[in-house]
C-alpha cells in the first residue's frame, strides 16, 4: 500500500484536501469519485516508498509510465488537437475506447505522444476512467480538457464534448496566430534594422574613416560625419559588452517572469500598452469568454469551470478577476458586477454576461463574446500590421540613409574643393 495525498472540490466548488492508503494512482482516483468529489491533482505523498517486491509484469507495465513521464513536457496544440480529432473519430464508429486508443498508438509517429497513448491505454486496461487516465498526465491534458472529457463521460455524450474541445482550441490558436502575427512583423524588421545599423558600424564605416584620414590630409571632417565616426568607434569597442548586456537583461528577464511580482508587473504592462494593449485585452477575453462558455455548455459545475478559467487565462490579471468572480459566485452573487469592477471587462461585454445569467443562456452570450472579440482582435491585427509597415520602413531608411549621407558629406567637401564643412573658405 501507498499513501497518496490529493486535492479535490465537491459540487458547489469547496476545496478539500487528504490523503489515502490504497495500491495505486487509479484506486486513489476511484476512492475520491466514490466520495462525490472531483480531483484535480493526486499525487504520492512524500512519505511514500515504492513496494519492494514487484512482479515481472508491474514493472513492464510501469515502464511506459517513467518512460512516458520523462519524454512529455508540453504538447503542441495542433498536435493534441489532432489526436482528439482522430479519437472523436473512431468512436463515432462504433469502436471501444481502448480499440481507439490502441489503433492511434499504433500509427502515432511522434514519440512523445506514443508514449502517452500507450500509458493511457495501460490505465484504462487497469481499471481507471478515461478521465483519470487524462489526469496521470497534467503537462499534455490541462484541467480544461479534463473536465470536459469528464462530463462527456457522465452524460455519456463524449464524442459531442470532444467535438467542442475540438472547436475550442482551433479557435484558441487561431486567436493566439493572429496575435504573434501583429508581433512579429514589426519585431523582426527591428531585428534586420538592429542587424544593419551593427553592420554598417562596425565594418562598413570604418573603413571609409580609414580612407578619409588620407584624403583630407589633416582639415575638419563634418560634423554629422565625426557623430557617425564616433558611434562607430564605440560600437567596435564594446560591441562585446553590449552583447553581454543584452544577455544578461534577457536573462534577468526571464527570471523575472517567474516571480509573481514580475509576472504581473509584466501582464499589467501588456494590457495597458498604448499600441497592443488594446489587442492583448481582447484577446485575454476571448480566451476568458470561451473556455468558461465551452465547460458550462458541456455541463462542468460553474464554480468549478471558473477555477478551469483562471488556471488557463494566461494573464494573472485576467485570472485575479476570475478568481473574484469565483469568491462572488461561491457568495451566491453574480458575475457581472465583478467584471464590470475590473477595469478590464467593458461595460457592454460585463452587461452581456449580466443578459446570459439573467435569461439562463450564460454560455450562449459567452461564444458570442468570445466571437465578437476574435473579430475584433483580427481586425485589429490587420490595422495594426498595415499602419507599422510603412512606419518602420521609414525609420529603417532613416538609419541607413543618415550612415550613407554620413559617409558622402567629405566626399562632397573634397569635390567641391571647400576646406570648411560648413563652405566658408576655398581651398
């Protein structure tokens, strides 16, 4: 016996902690399910040591498990959204849900997601749900996919709520394509604008300096031409500390992220962007909007779906409200009050969501939130890509054109035969 320790909700969204002296993960999943609560993480207690005497067979088939556990870190969505769509598949032709499992295992080609097939395969052979065997894996099932896959199994309408999680994150990474889209473009004619102006400043300027210092035989250089010179200079010269700075901000960065301070010092800071704020708000509501829609519509308890919602929002801001909207839930309150108290809710999408738990169509009005604001972020990205095309452009011809003017200026001065920059005297 092992003593595993767990954490679960009951119906009306109450957390409840424990632990249980059973065989493995599956018993411990079946004891909490038996006692009417809905686990979310199980896991063995730190205390806990594995059984000396193994038979032969538990260790093969615990072997997949390590195995599995070790490859999979996170899945891609276009491949998880694949394997749902092929599994949705098999079962709306009448195959069992392991047959399906074993079929897609067999002609999975990714290695990591062979190995989770397989462990499902294995748990579901051991006597575990389909939902328990989704949550031995909380790096490639999110608590989203988990809970829907659960409620599927309870009204016993699994290839609808598949059907939907489908839906939900197509729409999801269509929404979150469109976004990097409206990033990228300007991020990368910065990056080939970085990548010239170092260029120019270090191999191409200096060697026309060099050429100067021999035609001028001594007289002034003008003085936009010396700005440039100097720049050069200092670019050659701490071109490595600039590298090393650069490394170590990027670094402290990263670090920062993983705090909570920074993490939301970082995500209020997207949201109140002059340009892309307005782009990152409607996106987070979108997400927001669907997934709480998506998990009602498939009959997860409300307060539990908020906890899916907040967990998922990937904005702790976003999530901060979520989690008030909970505690007013919990409360017996409404949720529109507290959206429209945020600051980042609008008043007419808090004022819908108010029109959906006044008329009992909440999850309906949340897809059409969800839907207005994917069309807004889309449009958005579309202005905003066209009006920094031409805005960056200009600025990139301004950075090369001031080196070229820059490297000409003592050119002209020695043509037209001046001594002074400025054209005051002759030669």
């Amino acid at each position: 016996m092992s003593s595993y320790s767990y954490i679960a909700v009951d119906p009306s969204g109450l957390e409840t902690r424990g632990t249980l002296e059973v065989p493995d993960q599956c018993e411990a999943l079946r004891r909490i399910r038996e006692m009417g609560l809905f686990p979310t993480k199980v896991r063995a207690a730190a205390a806990a040591r594995p059984v000396p005497n193994r038979t032969p067979s538990s260790m093969v088939q615990e072997q997949p498990t390590k195995r599995a556990r070790w490859v999979v870190r996170r899945m891609k969505p276009g491949l998880l959204c694949g394997f749902t769509r092929q599994l949705v598949t098999l079962i709306e032709a009448g195959l069992p849900l392991l047959r399906s499992l074993r079929l897609l295992h067999e002609q999975e080609e990714n290695r990591r997601l062979k190995c989770v097939i397989e462990e499902l395969g294995i748990s579901i052979e051991n006597g575990c749900s389909f939902t328990e065997a989704l949550r031995m894996h909380p790096k490639v099932f999110d608590g989203l996919f988990v809970s829907m896959v659960h409620a599927g199994e309870i009204s016993g309408s699994l290839e609808v709520t598949l059907k939907r999680l489908i839906e939900f994150i197509e729409k999801a990474q269509r929404i979150k394509g469109r976004v990097k889209a409206a990033l990228y473009y300007p991020c990368a004619v910065l990056f080939v604008a970085t990548a010239i102006l170092i260029l120019l400043l270090t191999f191409i300027v200096p060697r026309f300096r060099a050429v100067f210092d021999g035609l001028m035989q001594g007289q002034r250089l003008p003085a936009f031409t010396m700005l440039v010179f100097n720049l050069s200079e200092a670019a050659k010269t701490h071109v490595f500390l600039f590298v090393i700075g650069t490394a170590t901000f990027c670094g402290l960065f990263a670090l920062g992220l993983r705090t909570s301070w920074g993490r939301w010092t970082f995500d209020h800071f997207k949201l109140s962007m002059p340009v892309f704020g307005r782009l990152f708000r409607k996106s987070a509501i979108s997400r927001f909007a669907r997934t709480l829609g998506t998990l009602i519509g498939s009959g997860v308890p409300i307060l539990q779906a908020l906890m899916i919602a907040q967990d998922t929002a990937g904005n702790v801001r976003v999530g901060k409200v979520i989690a008030d909207a909970h505690a007013s839930v919990k409360q017996g309150e409404p949720i529109a009050p507290t959206l429209k108290r945020s600051g980042i809710f609008p008043s007419l999408i808090a004022g819908m969501v108010d029109v959906g738990e006044q008329t009992g169509a909440l999850p309906e009005m949340l897809m059409k939130i969800a839907d207005n604001c994917d069309e807004e972020v889309n449009n958005a990205a579309n202005a905003l890509t066209s009006l920094l095309e031409p805005i960056l452009i200009v600025i990139l011809a301004v950075i090369v054109g001031s080196i070229v003017v820059a490297v000409f200026l003592p050119l002209i001065a020695i043509g037209t035969g001046f001594d002074d920059p400025n054209g005051r005297g002759n030669m």
